[in-house]
C-alpha cells in the first residue's frame, strides 16, 4: 500500500490499517431507496484507480428490484456514469473476514456534471443554495430502529427478538437501561464497529417499542451527517446478524408498536460570524427562526414522500403512538410534528419528527431542509404555536403514499431546490413501486372480504 495513498486516509482508517495490509476496498454510492450499490475491488487495484462505472439506471430500480420508466429521452440505454471516490469517507468494514474500507463515491456524467438524481448529489446542492446565501446548515439526525428475532417468512408477523435473559424483548419500557442491557452483545458490537469506523454516539436509548432502540449522533455538516447515517444502517444490520437476530428501519415493522423515525434537528449558522441566525444578539428568537418553521408547515406535505417513502411509512402516523399527525409546532412537546428543544441560545434548533427511519438519509437530510430553505427566502410566520396535546388537533398528514406523491408532483417550488431531474425521477420510480403494491392481495382483505361482501 502506498504510503502517500494511505497519509490521505481519515485518521480512523489509519489506525484500524496500523500494521496490517489492505485487502480490499468497496466503492459504494446509495441508491434511491438508501441501499450500498457498487463494487469491491482489490486494493491494489484501487490505487490505480481515480473512478469505475455504473450503470445510471441504478436510479430507476425499485425496492423490489422492478424498474421505474425513467430513463428519459435517451432511453433505457443504461450509460455509464462516472463514480469519483469521496476519500474523506474512507471507513473500515470491520465485520468482514478481511482487512476491507467502504469508500463512497459521487456520481457524473459523461461531461462531468453530478448526476442530478444520485442522492448524495442531491443533498449538495441543497447544502450549496444555503451557502450561497451566506448560510451554514447544521443538522443531527436521531435513528430509531427495532432489534427483532429472525423472520425468513413474509408471511409470518415480526416479532420481537429474545433478549440476554432468554424472554422476548418488553414494549413500553421507554428509557429502561435494563432493556437496554437486554440488547448488550449488539450493543457491544455497535459500539465497537462504531468505533472502528471513527463515528462518535451520542447516546442510545431504549424506545418505546418492544426491542426498539434510539442512537442519536452530534450535530454537524449535512452531507457528513448523512453519511455517517448511510453507515450506520448497515453497521447496525452487521451486528444484529451477530447475534442471530435482525436489525430492521421499517417505518412500522410490528403493528402494536410505535413505529421507527429519523427525527432531525436543524440550526442554520451565519457563515461569516458564526452565530446561530434563530437567535438574536440578546438571546431572542429571531425572525428567521419563525421563518424556518413556516417553511417546514408550509411545504413538508409536499416533501412528505421524500421523508416517508413506502406504502408502510405511513401506517406511523398513528394517534397516540410516538408519532405526529399535524404540523403544529411546540416548544418542549413531543405530540407536534415540529419541535422546540429546550436549549441555549447558541443552540437553538428545530426539530420535524415527520421523518421516518426507512427514509434515504441524503434525500430526507436535503428534503428537510429544502422546506426550510424555501421558509427563510418566503419570510412568511407559522400557524400560532400549539398549546397542549397535538394529538387532539386536526390531521393534516397525508395517510397514503399516492396522497404524498399527488402532493410533491405539483411542488414546483420544492423542485427547484432538489432538482427537476431528481422530482421526475423519483416520482417515477415511487409510482412504479405503489403500483406494484396495489396488485397484492392482503391477508385482511382475504379474510374481512372474501366471503362477506
């Protein structure tokens, strides 16, 4: 391995090659729905290499493997596109029988140009639009996710997985660091390939749901932060799988349950100060910190089918169970779909819990702050803040998935912050999937319908 090669290397990566040699590397890019496309190579020859191909249409493939129509003018020709290694992103697999890094890469055409609908490209551009006004977005993303026992039937319910002490893991233990300790072995391991790939946990947590964890990670930079997410899903699959059971990020995975989300909590800095632009030199909030909140209540509908993307998100939005069902916003009220952290000043933040845990965290990352992008540029005030429990006000959620995909095909405005091309792609493709989802026969109409009607 050549020394130089390696001096650019993040310094996790270092120390976890300290002394050994190199075997393999993946080059891998999320596609759509989140998943690491790509391929593993010979270190070796990754060191010769500034970029290998992939075909485009790894864009246009559902989550069951169908393809959207969307291929454009060109056609389904499958071109190749041009994968740039991000070497800042350089991370151990330490779950591999080898001595393997995971590299992300970014996407481009033939000319150069980012490929309009590669997520993390995505999120960029939406990171650019906020600097170019002389912001700096901050963002810190909490994961929800349930640790359940081995389910190799689609037909079988999932259930939860057996804990340390042999007996399944218990719902509505919120916060019970005896559950918590019921999940030690993987926690362990979390921690441990955590560590290996330089990723700082904030904290974990039993949730509310019968085996259902919270791992939150420290603010920062929204392509960062977005990344270390990516890593995550898969670090955290690794690890149960350890353990002969299975992580999973289903929105709702067990039906009595509270369902998974990706809260994520946004501050925008001002560039040339530094200073959080939701307070005020006296410690006041600001307008733009009402102006922010607008743009979230006012365009998050339309966004909704980025942050919930499948059929089964939205069986989350569920009265009284962990998630919201409006867009009021509170300070200090878990029941609004908006939240107001208790904070400093400096820290001041807002929160939209809407997000689901089964989301692309660079297309939900970007769709988020898109709404408040679009808010800060409007100037327009939110709806007066909610008094008391949101549960009890009115939905204005979209409950299915062709509800949100009607409400985001006719934002025009929130497509020219992600990208026309990245809006008619991913319409497509979403359309694609819940037709197929509407030519299966569930097990309740079977049997509520099947003799009865």
């Amino acid at each position: 391995m050549a020394t130089n090669w390696n001096g650019t290397l993040p310094e996790a990566a270092q120390e976890y090659l300290k002394d050994r040699r190199l075997d393999e590397v993946e080059c891998i890019i999320s596609d759509l729905p989140g998943i690491a496309r790509g391929k593993a190579v010979p270190a070796k020859k990754f060191m010769r290499q500034d970029s290998f191909h992939l075909p485009d249409s790894i864009f246009y493939q559902t989550i069951t493997g169908g393809w959207g129509e969307a291929a454009g003018d060109e056609g389904f020709i499958e071109k190749d596109m041009i994968l740039r290694p991000d070497m800042s992103t350089a991370t151990a697999a330490p779950w591999t029988g080898d001595w393997t890094l995971q590299v992300i890469h970014d996407a481009f055409d033939r000319n150069g140009e980012p490929v309009p609908f590669s997520p993390r490209n995505v999120l960029k551009r939406v990171v650019k639009m906020y600097r170019d006004k002389g912001w700096e977005p901050v963002v810190a993303p909490e994961m929800e996710f349930f640790l359940v026992a081995r389910n190799i039937d689609p037909a079988q319910e999932i259930r939860p997985m057996m804990g340390r002490s042999g007996r399944p893991a218990a719902a509505r233990q919120a916060y019970s660091m005896t559950a918590v300790d019921e999940f030690g072995p993987v926690i362990d391991d979390i921690y441990d390939f955590a560590e290996a790939q330089g990723f700082e946990i904030d904290g974990i947590t039993q949730e509310g749901g019968a085996g259902q964890l919270e791992i939150n990670l420290l603010h920062g930079d929204p392509v960062k932060l977005a990344d270390e997410v990516f890593y995550f899903k898969r670090l955290i699959r690794e690890a149960a799988l350890r353990h002969d059971c299975y992580a999973t990020f289903m929105a709702k995975p067990i039906a009595d349950e509270p369902g998974s989300a990706m809260h994520i909590h946004h501050s925008i800095l001002d560039i040339e100060t530094g200073n959080n632009i939701f307070s005020g030199p006296q410690g006041g909030e600001t307008d733009a910190f009402f102006h922010f909140i607008a743009g979230l209540q006012n365009h998050m509908p339309s966004a909704l089918a980025v942050m919930a993307p499948y059929v089964n998100s939205y069986r989350r939005y569920v009265k009284d169970h962990a998630a919201p069902i409006n867009l009021e916003w509170a300070r200090d009220n878990r029941t609004t779909g908006i939240r107001i952290p208790l904070s400093s000043p400096e820290a001041r933040r807002v929160e939209n819990r809407l997000a689901g845990m089964d989301c692309n965290p660079y297309l939900c990352i970007a769709a988020s702050l898109a709404c408040g992008y679009l808010g800060l540029l409007e100037e327009k005030r939110p709806d007066k803040q909610f008094k008391g429990d949101a549960y009890d006000g009115a939905e204005d959620v979209p409950r299915v998935l062709g509800e949100a995909l009607d409400l985001f095909e006719e934002a025009t405005g929130l497509h020219e912050v992600l990208g026309a091309d990245f809006a008619r792609v991913y319409s497509i493709v979403k359309r694609a999937e819940y037709d197929e989802f509407l030519q299966v026969i569930s097990p309740w109409e079977r049997e509520h319908l099947l003799l009865n009607v």
